[in-house]
C-alpha cells in the first residue's frame, strides 16, 4: 500500500446551514496555504491532500434518505511522518491567517480531529 506506516491526520466537521459557506471559505483558504507552506519530500512531506464536501443525510447509508440540512467535510492530509504533522501545526500557528477563523467554526459546529498511522 501507498501510503502504508504514514501518518494521517483527519479533520471531520458537520456544518450547520448557516456555517457551510464559512467552511467553503476556510476549506479554500487552508487549500491554498498548504500548497504553498508545506513540504513535498523529507520526513516532513505532505504526500496527500483531500477535502470532501457532501450534504449530511439522515441515514448515511442512503443517499436517497432526507437530507438533514447540514454539511459534511472531510479533510485528510497524510505526511511522510509525525515531524510532518507537529510542522502543520507549527506553521498553522506561526502563519496562516485562517487559523483564528478555524478555531472560531470549531467551536460552533460539530467537528473531529485524528492523527492516526496508517496501516492499509
């Protein structure tokens, strides 16, 4: 497996309808940041970079059940190492100007983070 020993760090958050287009904001804010902060190779390296977007539905196994009105995003970054993640963090701290808007949403909406290896 690709990415198999790395480390991943997931960043879940449920948006409630006035709170999803803050999310669109900071989810393109922190997209373009990344992009050009973090490093390619290294014990450092970001090696992927995905944010998902779908509506929450009342039964998350069917897609055709009512929607709940909310909104789901997925963030997954996974990283050559933990060095890697403790860097994301760092930098987020140190320069990235969404980083106060984040904690802000965070404490407004439901939302989840994990750092976890990857075994798969």
């Amino acid at each position: 497996m690709k990415y198999h020993d790395k480390i991943q760090l997931t960043f879940i958050m449920i948006a409630p309808p006035d709170q999803a287009e803050e999310g669109d904001r900071l989810f393109r804010s922190h997209g373009s940041w990344m992009a050009a902060t973090h490093h390619r190779s290294g014990e450092k390296a970001l090696l992927s970079y995905n944010v998902s977007k779908a509506p929450e539905f009342s039964d998350p196994t069917d897609f055709d059940s009512a929607p709940t009105g909310n909104t789901c995003f997925v963030l997954s970054e996974i990283y050559e190492s933990k060095a890697g993640v403790l860097d994301h963090f760092k930098q987020a701290d140190e320069n990235w100007g969404g980083r106060p808007s984040v904690s802000q949403v965070v404490g407004e909406v439901q939302s989840h983070i994990c750092a976890c290896s990857v075994h798969r």
